[in-house]
C-alpha cells in the first residue's frame, strides 16, 4: 500500500506543478460554450437563449458545474486549476493500480518497476498534459472509466456481480456527463462477460448488474437534461439525431464528429503511423506526436506472431500467455480503440484509450521480453514519448495567459450590465463565456457559426419581438477605432449575414468590453514566476465589442442571386450522396461568393471564381467539383466516382 500511496502523492504534486507552469488555460471550448451551458443550467435559459453557443448549447451541462461554480464564485484561477489538476492526477494512480494487478506474478520490486513504466507511458501524452488543470471533461472523466476497468479485471470470488454493479455505475457515469464515452461503457461488458471462474449464468447476471448500474447513471446524471430538451424541442438528445427524431427547430440530419476518423479499413491500420506525425489536425487540434501505438501494433503483432510460430511447431507458448486480468484487459483496450476510431479518432475523445495504452504497451513488453530487456525497451520509448511531445507539443490547447485573479477578466460596462437586449451573434466561436457578465434578462443567439440558423426561425422571431427595439450584435471582429466606429470592412462583414434577419450594424451606437486582468496580488504574482515564458495574451484578441442594430433590407438583386445559387446548391446535394450524405445548410454570402457550412461533414460548399468547391474547415486543400453548367444535365463525369462513394480524406 505504501508504494501506491506515494504514487497518489506524487502524480498530485507532478499535476499540480505542471498546471502552474503551463499557464492559464484560455481554450476555444471554454470561451464558446464551457462556461455557458453550465450557467444556462443554473440559471434555465433553455428558453431564453436559441444556439447561443451554437449545437454545443445542448450538452449536458453537469460536468461543467464544478468549474463554473468555483470560477463565478471568484476563486482564484491558480486555485482552480490546482484543484482539477489535483483530481486529473487520480488517472495516474488508476493506472498504477491496474497495471499493479497486470504484473501480480512479478517480486515486488519488478511489480513497482512495470507498473510505474505502465503508468508513466499511459499519461506519456501531449493530449492528456494539454487539458490537465482545465476546463475540459475529458481527464476528469477518464477516472470514473479507469476505476470501473479497475474494478472489473479481477474481481475476488462471489463479488463479480456487486463489482459490476458499481463499474456500471461509474461507465455509466462518464457516458451521461459526455455522450461519447458510452461507446467505452459498452466496450466494457465484454469485461464483464470474460470474469474468470465463473458460470455462463454467474455472467449473466453481472451483465444485468453492469447494465442496472449504468442505466442508473444515467438516469440520475443524464435524465433531467434529457427531458428538458425532449420538452422544449421534442428531441432529447437536440439537435443531435435530428433525422430521427426531427424537431422542428433544426434541419433533419444527423451531427458526426468525422474530423480525425479513418475512412476505410486501410486508413484506420494506417492510423497509428499517422498520430507519430508532429502536425496539428492529424488525430487532434493541437500537434501532439504519438509514438505509442504504432510500438503497441508492432508488439502486438509480434505476441500474435510468436504464438502462431509456436503452436505451428508443438512449442510452449514463450513468455506468460495473455490470460486472466491482462487478456480482457487488452480486449477492452482493443474494443475502445476500434470504437474511437470508428466515430471520432478525436485525441481527447479518445482519453480512455491514450491512457490505456500504457498498461497495455507494458504487459506485451514483458510478454516477449525477457524482464531487464522489457524495462529497457519500455524506458527508451518513454523517454522518446516525453522527448518528441517536450519538443513539439504547446502546453495548453488554444490560447495560454498568465495567471490573474479572476478566469475570466472581462470589464463589462455598466451599460452592459443595466440594459438587458437581444444579442445576435454571427462568429464561428461564439465567446458565450461573456453571457453571465452581462443583464440576466438578456437573449443571446448564434445566428452564423457551426451552425447557420434559417430565416424566419420561429424561436428567434419570438425573441426579437420580446426585445423589440433592443437588438445589438457582439464579437470580437467589431474592434474600434479612436472614433469609437469599428472599421468599416468589418461592419460590412457582420451586415451580410444581419441583412439576411432584417438588421444592420449601427456603428453610432457602440462600446466594448475590455479583458483587464488583474495579476498585482502575491498569488498571481508567484505563480506567474514559473509560468512558461510564452504565456499572456493581448487583451484584443478577447476584447469584445457590442453594436446596436437597427432595420435594414436587403438589395432585391442579391436575394435574386441567392435564389439562383440555392437551387444550384440544393442540385449538388441531390446528385452526390456520397459527398454530402443528406447534409443541408443555409446558403450565405460571403463577399462576392456563397457558401453553405455543414457541420456534420466539418466542410463548406463554396463558389470560387466562377467553379464551385468543397473546403475542409481545417485543411489548406479544396476539392474541385466543377462548373455550374457541368451540373446542369446530371454529375459531371469526372466527379461520378466522388459522388457515389465520397471524396478520400
């Protein structure tokens, strides 16, 4: 016990330390809708707000509660963040115990040995170090999913059913607070149904056990959120799943999460060897090289090969066979990591499968190796994990500042805080963490963004009625000029989406709201002594900037040309369920061309100097998908494969 306790010190300290030289975390999740979806809770805007943080307005908000009640109570950000690192630390001790029972035949010190190297190399991550001490769900609800694996791997005699009972609790736990991890809870059962030592009926029922305690979970974590939205848009999961349950306040399609996923079976082998590259966008936003798991297919691949060889020849099996504890433990390793590639291949979606791959590297290790050759083979590429991330990797996700009193450092003026209004958004990231700064009878709605919003949306009619004479736009775009106007190429921007709702900027009627971070006090000013060097932002790039809007009409000739452009638009979709796979959008302008986003597919259909385009929001390459005419008797011939089957990523 005392080795796995000083293991839970020091993963504590090493978390904690790291979060305060990291920075303040500022991700693009956090401004957009981290904050938001938590205070929408407390305060029931379901109603009040229509997509204030776009789709992400919908979430279950609980997981966000705990970091929204300590930032809104001012607590003092390095507080914060030692506290969740302090908590997303529990992962390295999970780990510790796992691999503890992995290399249970081993004298103590091998056991410590392996285990401290199965630890090491599960949170040997850029992914998992990027969101310690930070908003996101993702290391946070990785220890539930760890403490359930740990519970099931080998449980003693007579209490398989008790210990299903409460992994179903926890998986169940991480599947209610993020949608996603319910793909893991169900990779789990096949845990459940591989308990040692026990009868066919004996599994049975600590299936029904796992299942009741999941089903618990999520009752009591994700009900409520459930119902709600069930009866405010007749869908309980809105706007996801929207071709099934078709709520009238969104399109009828379907929401994937395919930025990272593999497009066929070649792509998802080829997979490992694309998360050792340092670029950004491979498997996640930020670059974060991964050697692990092409070692891990290396190794599986010659455990798989060994054995084959010495069946085929009457020979014992080398080293100890995958049985017990470790065997399920690499079939729900397995499992999760066909299942995150299957829909998401998203890093930090994928947590639970990053960290089990520690254990999961160590044991095969030690299968092939002798013990001495297998630590040193496990230390090289360890060291080589932490060299190549040191290297390449940027501590924080999106934007890293510097330690100050408050999270959130914005300056709202009185006005602001006085004169409640209809704020209509039309920026991709919504900056929705501004929402409690500002009047609480206030309507906030995204009209363009991840999702553009169609015209005469009944729910925003309604609010604008509501704040009749009270409407005013906000972003970060809007930035002004020694005259208090912002430029006027940026008004102009913001008006071609405002003019489609029947508004327009009013650059009279103006006034911004700073992001003054206060970092005089002795905390601040410690922390602020180890922090990295390339910490802190420039208050412009969060300023945020509040315009009145008043009527505006649109030139008859450009609805005219929307028109034309819409039915081309909707003659493409049609043509290439390959591409678009029923996916539709609102069709917008954008300067002199058009485009219609699609969220679902992470891409836009474009005009472009006469040809149209598909444009990857996160890659530099288009694909070319002609000209106007070629559509007008059918696909164009070059384009027929693509339309059948999709375009390759």
């Amino acid at each position: 016990m005392a080795p796995a306790v000083a293991v839970w010190g020091v993963a504590a300290s090493l978390c904690a330390l790291w979060t305060l030289i990291a920075g303040k975390d500022l991700n693009w999740d956090l401004l957009h809708y981290h904050v938001y979806i938590a205070h929408a809770a407390v305060a029931g805007r379901l109603a009040q707000d229509f997509f204030a943080a776009s789709a992400q307005s919908y979430l279950n908000p609980l997981g966000y509660l705990p970091f929204y009640a300590l930032v809104s109570s001012n607590v003092h950000s390095v507080v914060v963040s030692a506290l969740f690192a302090v908590v997303h630390s529990l992962n390295i001790g999970l780990l510790y115990l796992i691999a503890q029972q992995l290399f249970a035949h081993h004298g103590a010190r091998d056991r410590a040995i392996f285990s401290l190297l199965a630890a090491a190399l599960g949170v040997a991550s850029a992914v998992f170090w990027a969101t310690v001490g930070t908003s996101f769900l993702d290391p946070l609800l990785s220890i539930p999913m760890l403490a359930g694996t740990l519970l099931l791997l080998d449980p003693p005699p007579g209490r398989a059913s008790s210990r299903a009972w409460w992994a179903g609790l926890l998986f169940g736990a991480a599947a209610a607070l993020k949608y996603s991890n319910a793909l893991f809870a169900l990779a789990a059962c096949a845990l459940v149904a591989m308990l040692p030592a026990a009868s066919a009926a004996a599994r049975g029922r600590a299936l029904l056990a796992y299942a009741a305690g999941g089903a618990l979970s999520v009752g009591a974590l994700a009900g409520p959120s459930l119902a709600l939205l069930y009866t405010e848009f007749g869908n309980p999961v809105f706007p996801l799943f929207n071709l099934w349950f078709r709520a009238p306040d969104f399109p009828p399609i379907n929401i994937g999460a395919e930025r990272f996923a593999p497009t066929d079976a070649l792509e998802a082998l080829a997979f490992p060897i694309r998360m050792l590259t340092p670029e950004s966008m491979t498997y996640a936003e930020i670059s974060a090289p991964d050697l692990r798991f092409a070692a891990l297919a290396v190794l599986a691949a010659a455990a798989a090969l060994s054995s084959l060889l010495a069946r085929s020849a009457g020979r014992p099996v080398p080293g100890r066979a995958l049985a017990g504890a470790d065997g399920r433990l690499l079939v729900l390793l397995a499992l999760s990591y066909l299942a995150w590639l299957a829909t998401s291949g998203n890093g930090r979606y994928g947590m639970f499968v990053l960290l089990l791959a520690g254990p999961g590297l160590a044991r095969l290790a030690e299968r092939l190796l002798p013990p001495a050759p297998a630590r040193g083979v496990l230390l090289v590429l360890l060291t080589a994990q932490i060299v190549a991330c040191a290297l390449i990797s940027p501590t924080r996700w999106f934007i890293v500042d510097r330690w100050s009193e408050r999270w959130l450092a914005y300056a709202v003026p009185e006005r602001a805080r006085a004169e409640p209004a209809l704020y209509l958004t039309v920026e991709t990231q919504t900056m929705s963490a501004i929402v409690p700064f500002l009047h609480p009878d206030s309507s906030f709605v995204n009209l363009r963004g991840q999702h553009s919003l169609e015209l005469g949306t009944h729910r925003v009619t309604r609010l604008a009625a509501r704040h009749s004479g009270r409407v005013r736009t906000l972003g970060r775009a809007l930035r002004l000029q020694r005259d208090g106007r912002p430029r006027a190429e940026f008004v102009d921007l913001y008006d071609a989406t405002l003019l489609r709702y029947g508004y327009r900027v009013d650059p009279e009627d103006c006034y911004a709201i700073p992001w003054r971070p206060r970092r005089a006090d002795a905390l601040s000013e410690f922390a602020n002594l180890v922090v990295i060097e390339d910490a802190g932002v420039r208050p412009a790039q969060l300023a945020l900037v509040s315009c009145a809007l008043r009527p505006g009409t649109r030139d008859p000739r450009e609805l005219a040309e929307e028109k034309r452009i819409s039915a081309l638009f909707d003659r493409v979709e049609r043509l290439c369920p390959g591409i678009f796979r029923g996916q539709t959008a609102v069709t917008e302008r954008i300067g002199n061309e058009w485009s219609r986003s699609y969220a679902g597919l992470e891409a836009s259909l474009e005009t472009r100097g006469g040809a149209l385009a598909l444009a990857p929001y996160f890659k530099l390459r288009h694909a070319y998908l002609g000209k106007p005419d070629d559509w007008a008797h059918g696909v164009p011939p070059q384009l027929e494969e693509a339309c059948r089957r999709g375009l390759p990523k």
